[in-house]
C-alpha cells in the first residue's frame, strides 16, 4: 500500500470516527473541491477554528470560496459597453448669447441741456453711433431698456417727471432712426439709484458732483437666442 493511499484511509477512518461521535455522515464533496462535508447537513465540515476538513490530495486549485476565499480567484467585472454612438445636437442651443449685445450708459449733458428733456443735435450724434448703429447691428436685441436717472436737487416728484422726460425723448428718436418702437421700453427712476451721494457739498460744486447721477441707460432687456 502507496502512502498516499494509507494518508487516504487514515483520512476515511478519522472521518467514520467522528461520523459515529456525532451522529453524522461523512462523504467527499463535490469532485475537484477536496474537501470534506457533513452530509446531513449539506456543509462543509469545519474544525472549532473555522477551517474546513481537507482530503490528502487537495491542492489549492482545488479551493472552494467557502473554506479558502483567498484562494479563489474572484470573477473580474465585466464594465459595460458604452454605446458607440454620437449624441444628437440640440435643434435649438441653450437660450441666448453669454453677454448682451447692446449696454451703455450715456451722461445727461451729452444728450440735454441741464434741467431739459429735448436732445440736443451733438446728443442725437452720440445716440447714432452708441445705440442706433448697434440695435440695427443686432436684430436678436428683441427689447431694449432706456432708463432716465435724475440727481436730488429739486424735488423728488420733479425729478422723477424729468427722468421719465428724458427716456421717452430717446426712445422717440430712436424710433424716428428706424427702429421699431416695440424694441424699445423707456422708463424713468427719477433720483432713487443714485451714482454718488455728495454729502455736505453745496451750490455749483453740488451740481458737478452730482454729475454721474444724471444719465441715461439703455440696455438690453430681452435677447434672443443666436442659433450657431
């Protein structure tokens, strides 16, 4: 008799001891695992230490998960296939340009006398080249905001009269360049957003430095989307 055919029969023989001490079968598990099993319990039988009894000709090819998970190489993740396609580009991109076409702010004494609301010729130039040219320039400016500023001198019902004045008489000039008056919305803020405050300043020095309060703004209100 071969060694390893005595190692075997020492291993049947320990294995129908503990079978009748325990009131338990004992076979082979499946072929190719090696190890031993508790056939009344459908388990691997295990030592107190938690390891799996083992048949003379196990060898670590023979490893099953339950007894030696170290052993067993676990199946790789297969990543799924990401579909070889190309998205399909948006009919219409996302809403409007990144900047607005048209803001610009222009000094009332620019466009007015002081205290007045008719535009000057020189002030009739500035709106040409800063704003006629650019809402032309720009057919997707769809409304444009002109906003007339006062300074505090004077009343505050006054003044807001007088901003209010000065915004409708560059919208109609812009209408009487051509463009179309559903483009453009004027409005007036009379003092209530002031540039600077100026305190403790009075008679002519407060007039020149109130000077950025007075001013006019057009700006963009609503712009389309530029289709690329």
């Amino acid at each position: 008799m071969t060694f390893s055919q005595t190692n075997k029969l020492a291993c049947l023989l320990l294995g129908s001891m503990m079978a009748l001490s325990t009131g338990s079968v004992f076979a082979e598990a499946k072929t190719g695992t090696a190890n031993w099993v508790d056939s009344a319990k459908d388990a691997y039988w295990k030592n107190s230490a938690g390891e799996c009894w083992r048949a003379s000709y196990w060898t670590p090819s023979m490893a099953v998960a339950e007894c030696d998970p170290d052993l067993v190489k676990k199946p790789e993740k297969k990543e799924a296939k990401k579909p070889n396609t190309v998205p399909a580009t948006p009919l219409v991109p996302n809403l409007g340009p990144d900047a607005p076409a048209l803001r610009v702010t222009i000094q009332a004494e620019a466009l007015f006398d002081f205290n007045k609301a008719a535009l000057r010729a020189d002030g009739k130039k500035t709106l040409d080249e800063e704003v006629v040219s650019k809402m032309k320039a720009h057919p997707e400016v769809e409304v444009l905001l002109v906003t007339g500023h006062a300074d505090r001198i004077g009343s505050e019902k006054y003044n807001q009269k007088l901003s209010e004045k000065r915004a409708h008489a560059v919208k109609a000039y812009l209408v009487h360049q051509g463009v179309e008056d559903k483009r453009i919305e004027a409005v007036g803020k009379g003092e209530s957003e002031p540039v600077v405050e100026c305190k403790n300043i009075k008679g002519r020095k407060l007039i020149q430095c109130l000077q950025p309060n007075r001013r006019v703004v057009a700006e963009v209100k609503v712009q389309a989307p530029l289709i690329k």
